[in-house]
C-alpha cells in the first residue's frame, strides 16, 4: 500500500471520544457525521487499538482496496492529535480523482467530524 494523503489536525474531543466516534460513527443520530455520497459505502472497522489507532475499509466503490488510518494521540490540552493517512494499492488513480479522495477524507473528518464536538 502507497500513502496517497495524510494530514493531522486536533479535534477539541479526548482521545477516547475520537476513537468511540470512528469506530461507532452512528453512535449518536443526533449528530450525523459520516455523510456519505452516492458512490460511498460505509466503512468497516479492519483494525482497533483504543485509544491511538483506527484502520477503516474503503469508502470508495471504485476503489475498494483503499484503507484509512487514524493514528490518535493526546494533544496535551485535552483534546486529541488526530493524523488520517489515505492507503491505495498501486497504481495511485489520476491527480483528479486522487484530489477527491482526499478532500472527503479530509471533509468527513477535519470538518463533519470536528463539527459534532463543537468546532
């Protein structure tokens, strides 16, 4: 697998928190999250150690052989260092496409997931 992405933010949330979200992301339908569009399928969870790592399916139909890893630590003001890392087999899809994967990783985590903790 190639790293086709990555990028690390804080979530204003404790680790835990972040971790109960990713692995159980309808655990609380008042505030939806994982908003998946038409050519999205819900994630599984291959890979769990809580509270610093999280490794989900693809999200993506045509490219199925996509993983993402969460790597989880605490930001030392009781939120949580959260780092995405998008992995595809090779070979890496055109620019466009490659763009697309990973603006809604980036969507989905740094701005739905961010917005249930109240930023």
């Amino acid at each position: 697998m190639l790293e086709a992405g990555s990028r690390r933010r804080t979530q204003p949330a404790p680790p835990h928190v972040v971790f109960a979200a990713l692995t159980e992301p309808d655990r609380d339908p008042a505030r939806p999250w994982l908003l998946l569009l038409d050519d999205e399928e819900r994630p599984r969870t291959l890979d769990a150690h809580e509270p610093a790592l999280v490794v989900w399916s693809s999200i993506w139909i045509r490219r199925p052989d996509a993983l993402v890893r969460f790597d989880l630590a605490t930001d030392g003001g009781g939120g949580t260092d959260l780092r995405w890392t998008l992995l595809l087999a090779a070979p890496l899809p055109d620019p466009a496409l490659l763009g697309h994967l990973r603006k809604r990783v980036n969507q989905l985590i740094n701005a739905n997931l961010r917005c249930t903790f109240g930023q």
